[in-house]
C-alpha cells in the first residue's frame, strides 16, 4: 500500500481534510533522505488486463480475446492532458483506467516527437506565470533526476507516475475503437490491443477524451468541429473572412551532434531539394535540434492523410539537413551529425469536440474573470499558421498575437455538449479556430487534464454529470478550493476554504526579506511576478536557518499540514534539446526551494513535538499527514534551502 510521510492512503482519507470533495490526493514525492523515503510498491495486476487463459471472443475476431473492465473514469489518450486527467481523478479516489495508442506517454511531449511543453508563460516572455500542480510537480522531478536531458527518462517518469498509482490501470498499444451510448450517455468503450490479440470492453462512469483527435468523441457520436471559423461567426477579428476547412500543419522534429570529426551526409532520392529561396522567412541559425516550421499537411486531412504527411515531412527534414551539410552556407556543420529524426508526426490541429460553451478570442483578450466556472489558465499568444505550411516559403511560417494576460478556461469547454457524461481536455476542448491556437499548448492541455480529473471524481462521488457540477454553483465553488488546495492556478480566485485553519492563525518568523511578510503564507495566493513579495515570505538563511510559526487564540485540531514553496516561476522549465530553450533554464533542483525542514506543533503541555522532517527536497507542494492533534501553533524549522540565500514559503494549510 502506498504510504504518504508515514500515513497509508486509508489514514488519509480519514484525516484529512476537504471541501465535500475525496480527500485522497497526495503528491507521492519521492525525495532523497524525507521520511518516506520511497513509497511502498505494488505490482500492477496484469493477470487483470491480460488473462492467460481467456477464452470470451467476438465472433468476427476470433483470434482475439476479450476483457471486460469497469472503473469510475476511463480516460483515452495518454498525452499530457491524459496524464494530468488520469493522475488527478486518482489522487481524488476515483479507480481509472488509461488507453494509450502507443507505448510511450506524453504524446508530442515524448522521445517519439521531443517537443518542449510550452504554455501560459509564454517560453518565459511571462515570467510568473508557469503551470503549477501536477505538471509544476512532473517537470521539477524531471529537472532534478534527469540533469543531462534524456527524452527516455522523462517517457519512464510518466509511466512510473501511473503504474505507482494504485488507482490507475494503464493500457498502452491499445486503441479506442468503439463506443455503446444510451440515452447521451456513454455505457461502454471498446478498444484493442493487437500487439496482445486483446480486446477489452471497458464500463465506467465517466469518460474523457484526450486523444487530441477526438477518437472517442467520434465513436460515441459527440458534435465537434473542423477547420477554421468566419470571423462573423464570433466577431473574432483575428480570423478568416470565410470558413473553411485548412488548419495548422504538422511537424516532424529531428537532432544533431558535434563529432570530433567531418560526418557526411548523403540524402535519399526522395529527399527535396531545399535552396535558400525556400527558406527566407525560416532562418538556420543552429541545428542541435530542428525545426517547428518543417510543417506540412495543414490543406489536408491530418488523421487519414498522415501517411503521405508523414512522408512529405521527412522529405523535408532531410532535404533541409542536406542543405545545412552540403549547401556550402553552413560550413561550420561539418563536424555535425543527425542522430535522431521523429517518425511520427506531431499534430497541431485535427478535429475539437463542442461543449455546452466555445471559448473564442474576444472572450480571452477581455480579462475574462467573468467566468463562474474558471479551472485553469492559459497565455500563449495566438499563434496561426498558414495551412501551406513549408510549401510557402514566401508566406512567414506563424503569426503570433500576444495577449497581454494570461486567461481563464471554464469548465464548460471541457464536456461534451451532447454525451452527457464525456469530459475532454487537451487541444480537442470546444474553443473557436482562433482559441485554439493559444489553448492548443501542452502546459495548457495539461492544466486542463487536471481539471477534469479531479471533476470526474467528484462527480462520481457525487453521483451527477458534469453539467450538474456547473448548475450547482455552491459545489461548484468548492470544486475551484479543490483545484486551489492542488496547486492550479485560477486567474482571480484565491483559497477561501473554510475547513483551512491556517487563515486564522497569526504568523510570525525568524526574519523577513524587504517587502515580504510572514503573513503572506496565509493570503489566499501562490505567485508573484519576478522581484514581487506580495504573495510569499522571504526569510534570510542564518546559522540557524529560518523559521515560520502559525499561532492561534485557542487550540486547533490539526491532522494535516500542507506547504507550498518556491520553485522559481520566474524561469521557463521543460525538457527540450534547443539550446536557445535550455539556456533560459536552470536545470536541476530549483535555487529558490526548500530543502531541509522539519514541521513542529506545540502541545497543549507547552512541548514541541516533530511531526515531519525532511531532507533533500526539490518539490514546491509537500503535504503532511500527521497523528491529529489539538495544537495552538504549527512552526516550520528551515535548514537549507537548494542555493538562494533565504527561505521561501508561499502557503501554508492546515487541516483537521
């Protein structure tokens, strides 16, 4: 059974606490030298998902055998979105299982395509502004255990995350091919897996698709959209006069490395002949890793034509790379090999599922705190590109507007209009032509997944649909605390949760860097813009280290206490082979973090008792179940931080 700071998952379902919502999500952080040094493993049941002996068949496969599975929440897709959708419905109780049409998680995040996850920071042109929760805690984990960049590790970081969850079932090389719906209602998936000769029928109380390409939206006979919009259709001036069905092409992405030696290169007769003409608005300044504007296939069908996309793409990645080797315009390539191209190509765009709301650009450039049911932000620019993609060389490769605030999406994006009881995240959610290409990121995908993970499992727990969620503005409200207490972001909604004791107490500390204060930590907000302290408490590292002290008038039950360090938000962070990108980053634990800390609460007696006490952390969310106990203070004892000069906090929670 996992364990979380020396409680199993059971004790924390009792204890901790919560806003009508399961109370089961822990960051099962594994930190050098923390009390729980390594949670407890349990083999994944693979007897379960691949019965040696089954003999259930369908008749028109007969080679094939059939599963039948039922969990609370499947999830389809196996991209960021999925991910993030399928860890944090777990963390909240609810039994899922994950389909993945390939072996490897993260989709164009992957070693198959290594594109960078980008988002609402705008690659750091917003500084303050990266993804917190569960993205925040997979790219910090990444950062500190994989120092040298390596693409399989990440893959195997993602997999590690949902085989540990003893909550998630995952099945990869296996396709959503069907779905039964009764009464707009989803009762069973089909999909299948013929690298085992699987099929298996799943059942489940909610559904999301995160295939990016609306793959179980389209079996189930959900309503979505293709191409691009008029810009009457919305009053969006940003789009195109008439509708149509052109969207934004694909890529294929490819590496190189110095030799001590010439590497030469020879291209396949298939190969295209690239001249500087066809390159004048994409500019070859290094080729350590190319290019997001070797795109095509944006006038053609990005689902059924991706074989001929695929080969159309290669022909130029290697007409490009014989270019840069024999063209005689880069002689400082020689020394330089190809040592890795992508086989897949990475989608842009293909089909978007339509919800109860469409989210479109004037609704996103205008502030939008209107919404009720804001679960997540955004902030990349919108960034078109022209569907002739590299056949244009004369036309620049993308246009992109920014938008001088980063954005909220409300859950209504993020459920199917039509099936009732299918959730969506990623670049498939119901935004316009021009929304999408800000929403289509991974940073923001992910924070999506997020969002309806953690919806899914209340509305199971709650036994409703997910537009009952938005009809109840009460539990609606408590579902956004929920997202708050899990580190995501909403623009303009602060923790207001009653069952938080922390925002009664008083708080003291050792000392306060100028411009920040102690109480901070209990103010209801988790960021600052670069040089603020307006949000988090700043004290100088002594001898002694720092200290933070939360007091109260008269004891508090306390079971649970939770804190939210800095990461350093002010700097891009994702995994990436383009030097431009890694050099904007500072790779490794992060300076500005808490490393070595104990969490004590004073006894009714006077004493101080040790609750926690860690080493070597990396993480900016840590949570801590601890013996409920009647307490009239709780203090934080920092050691160490990972290089800044002072600790910094920028909440603390605490819970009966």
């Amino acid at each position: 059974m996992h364990k979380t700071d020396g409680w199993n998952r059971r004790d924390f379902m009792k204890h901790a606490g919560g806003l009508g919502i399961l109370s089961t999500y822990s960051l099962f952080v594994r930190v050098p030298g923390a009390a729980a040094d390594a949670p407890e493993f349990v083999t994944p049941d693979f007897e379960k998902v691949a019965p040696s002996g089954g003999t259930a068949q369908i008749a028109a496969e007969p080679n094939m055998t059939v599963v039948s599975l039922a969990c609370d929440f499947l999830v389809a897709g196996g991209g960021m979105a999925g991910v993030c959708a399928a860890l944090s419905a777990a963390r909240h109780g609810a039994k899922v299982i994950l389909v993945q049409n390939r072996s490897r998680l993260g989709g164009n995040a992957s070693s198959e395509v290594r594109m960078h996850i980008v988002g609402a920071d705008h690659h750091g042109g917003r500084p303050g502004w990266r993804e917190g929760g569960i993205l925040e805690e997979l790219r910090l984990e990444d950062s500190a255990n994989n120092p040298h960049w390596s693409w399989e590790l990440w893959d195997l970081l993602l997999y590690d995350k949902l085989i540990s969850e003893p909550n998630i079932t995952l099945l990869l090389d296996t396709y959503v091919y069907g779905a039964t719906v009764e009464d707009d209602l989803i009762t069973e998936v089909l999909a299948r897996s013929d690298t085992t000769e699987h099929i298996y029928r799943i059942t489940a109380t909610h559904y999301a698709d995160c295939t990016g390409d609306c793959r179980l939206g389209l079996e189930a006979g959900a309503a979505f959209r293709t191409g691009h919009e008029s810009r009457d259709k919305w009053n969006e001036s940003l789009a195109p006069q008439t509708e149509g069905p052109e969207t934004l092409g694909s890529s294929i992405m490819f590496t190189s490395k110095k030799y001590d030696h010439p590497v030469p290169f020879t291209p396949p007769q298939w190969a295209r002949k690239i001249t500087r003409e066809n390159l004048q608005h994409r500019g070859i300044r290094s080729w350590e890793y190319g290019y997001w504007w070797i795109e095509w296939g944006g006038l053609h069908n990005a689902i059924r034509d991706n074989e001929r996309i695929r080969f159309e793409l290669l022909s130029i990645v290697l007409g490009v790379w014989d270019f840069i080797k024999n063209s005689g315009e880069h002689p400082d390539s020689a020394n330089w090999g190809m040592d890795w191209v992508g086989m897949i190509p990475g989608k842009r765009s293909s089909r978007r599922l339509i919800g109860p709301h469409t989210l479109t650009q004037n609704e996103m450039v205008d502030g939008n705190d209107t919404f009720d049911d804001a679960v997540a932000i955004g902030g990349w620019p919108f960034d078109n590109h022209p569907p002739t993609g590299f056949d244009d060389p004369e036309v620049p490769p993308f246009e992109s507007i920014r938008i001088d605030e980063v954005y909220n999406i409300p859950l209504r994006v993020m459920y199917s209009a039509n099936i009732h009881n299918l959730f969506m995240a990623g670049r498939n959610i119901s935004a316009s032509h021009v929304a999408f290409t800000s929403t289509r990121v991974m940073g923001t995908c992910a924070v999506e997944g997020q969002a309806i993970g953690t919806a899914a499992a209340l509305c199971r727990q709650k036994d409703i649909l997910p537009q009952q969620l938005y009809d109840d503005k009460t539990l609606l409200a408590s579902f956004q605390q929920r997202l708050l207490r899990d580190d995501q972001t909403i623009k303009g909604v602060h923790n207001a949760d009653p069952a938080d004791v922390a925002r009664q107490a008083t708080v003291t500390a050792s000392g306060e860097v100028e411009g920040s204060r102690a109480a901070h930590v209990i103010n209801g907000q988790t960021r600052d813009l670069p040089h603020q302290w307006k949000n988090r408490w700043g004290g100088p590292m002594t001898d002694d280290g720092a200290w933070l002290m939360l007091e109260w008038d008269a004891p508090q039950k306390i079971g649970h206490v939770q804190l939210c360090f800095d990461s350093g938000f002010s700097r891009e962070l994702t995994l990436s082979e383009n030097n431009w990108v890694r050099n904007r980053q500072k790779r490794g634990t992060q300076p500005e973090t808490v490393r070595d800390y104990r969490v004590l609460c004073r006894q009714e007696n006077g004493d101080w008792r040790e609750v926690a006490a860690v080493t070597g952390n990396y993480q900016r969310l840590r949570r801590h179940d601890i013996d409920p106990m009647h307490t009239t203070a709780v203090r934080i004892e920092i050691t160490a931080t990972n290089g800044n000069p002072e600790a910094r906090i920028y909440e603390v929670r605490c819970y009966a």
